[in-house]
C-alpha cells in the first residue's frame, strides 16, 4: 500500500467534520491482528494529509476493553503515519485540572489486566524502552497549539489508564489521588504502547470532562453539565487538531522512529517465517526481509 497520510488522530466521528477538512476517502483495512475499530477517514487539513480513526467506531460501539488496539495501530502503519495524535475524554484527580482544561501527559500508569498491548506476542521477543512513553517533540507541539488555539493547557502530568467499562469506586479514586496521579481514563497508554513499538510517534490530549468520584461535588453533576463540556471539548479538539497539523512539520528529531533498533531480542535466525510475515511492517528493517 502506498502512503496515505502523515498524520493520524484518533479520537471520536466528530472530528471529521472539522472545519477545513477535505475528505478524500474511507478505507477499511485488514491487518493481521484483525479489523480496526472502523474506516480510516483520510483527507487533508491544512495541507497536510491526515487520517482519522474513531476508536469506538462511530456510534460508540466498543467499551474500552473491546478496542483492537493493535489492529488500530498496525493500520495507521500500514497507512504510512509517523505521528499520531490521540485525543480522549478524562477524569480529574486534581483541584487544578477543571472540567474543559486540556492535559498533555508525559506519563502513564497502568491499571488494565485484559487487553493485548503487544505486537510481539508469537514467535519474536522485543523489550521496548517506555521509560518516557509520550514522543516530546509532539506533546510541545500540542500544548502550544492548544495555547494558540485559547485552550486552557498543561504540559506534563500522569494519565492512569484503568480497564473499565465502569468508573472508580470511591476508594480507587482515592488511592490514585495519594499516587498523584493527574487524570483518569480507558483507553490511551495501551495506544501508546503500540504505537512505540510501531515506532510511531504518539501524544495524549486528555480532555477533561469532570472531576473523579473523590470530589465532594461528584455527585451534584447532571447529565446536562457533562453533555455542555463534552460539546466545548469537541469544539476545543478541532481547534486544538487543525492548529496541531499546521505546526507539526518537518523531520522526526525523537528517537520514537527507531524504538526497535535494540529492543529485538529473539536470534534473527530463530524468528519463524510466519512471525516475519505478520511482523514484517514493523521488524522488516530490522530483519533484512
């Protein structure tokens, strides 16, 4: 498949129909980790071709732990994307992040137990490093186009990815809270994950909807008030995009595109030739095949 786009944005339908956006075509892939969440939405913002993904498909079809990450991320490979940009809705756990404030993490902590978050999984090891999990050059980027754009944002800060379908309880909550954590969702450090190992560039724009089961006005929020900032939040996330898009140019200067370079550790020779053809994408370079 030839290249397809630059960019990637996973997030919800909504942004597509962005401002600006011109789109060219929807393309269903199969990847050997089976289908994404849905079509791939490709097109152009400013000038930059792009693609987007809903991670939920449209309608909101998967809970978190229903998501074929893996698929999602081997297809914006497959696409030719370098660089994504996730965007999903938080929880807060902290006073200072307010409902419609946008946080761009630069750590995760791990809380999920039934999901594949690797490629490598048959027949070929590889240990990534994920000390540093978010790309730098892309989280910069999005914290100063959020600014730009007149969101309220934080760089910086620990996003908790926890299994779901339900919310905290109120003691989770609580224990998070005392390991600092800064924000609370479903679904992106597993996008991170792959995406390092897809040696993809990878950011987190954390919108927040509301305050964690630990605030003492949790329970006083209506249906009503979380529909308002989830509607602000859209209308902020297309902001945030188009301005991302028009920023983010130029060569890669991370080390997210060669993330594999020592972390393959199976002897080459002992790789079957299944593994090398369902890995190819990603290991090819590495392999010689």
């Amino acid at each position: 498949m030839e290249r397809q786009a630059e960019i990637g944005i996973i997030g919800g339908s909504g942004l597509y129909h962005m401002p600006g956006f011109e789109a060219h075509e929807e393309l269903r892939l199969e990847t050997p980790f089976g289908n994404p969440s849905d079509a791939y939405i490709t097109g152009t913002l400013a000038g930059r071709e792009v693609a987007f993904l809903s991670r939920h498909a449209r309608g909101h079809r998967f809970s978190p732990s229903d998501i074929n990450y893996r698929a999602n991320i081997y297809g914006m490979k497959m696409l030719g994307i370098e660089r994504i940009l996730s965007l999903s809705a938080v929880g807060s756990m902290k006073q200072e992040h307010a409902p419609l404030d946008f946080v761009i993490p630069d750590q995760f902590f791990d809380r999920t137990k039934a999901r594949a978050a690797t490629f490598f999984d048959d027949g070929v090891v590889a240990h990534i490093s994920f000390a540093d999990p978010v790309c730098p050059q892309m989280a910069r980027v999005a914290h100063e186009g959020a600014l730009q754009a007149g969101i309220n944002s934080k760089l910086g800060g620990t996003y908790l990815c926890m299994e779901g379908p339900a919310f905290s309880t109120r003691a989770e909550s609580n224990i998070y809270r005392s390991w600092g954590m800064d924000v609370i969702g479903m679904t992106n450090l597993t996008e991170a994950k792959l995406a390092r190992e897809a040696e993809i560039c990878y950011a987190t724009i954390a919108m927040v909807t509301d305050y964690d089961c630990w605030h003492e006005e949790h329970d006083a929020v209506t249906v009503e008030q979380i529909i308002s900032v989830l509607n602000k939040n859209s209308e902020n996330a297309c902001k945030l995009v188009q301005q991302v898009v028009r920023t983010l140019d130029g060569a890669r200067t991370c080390r997210c595109g060669s993330a594999l370079k020592h972390a393959i550790i199976t002897d080459r020779a002992s790789i079957p030739a299944e593994a090398k053809r369902k890995l190819g994408l990603l290991i090819g370079k590495y392999t010689g095949e």
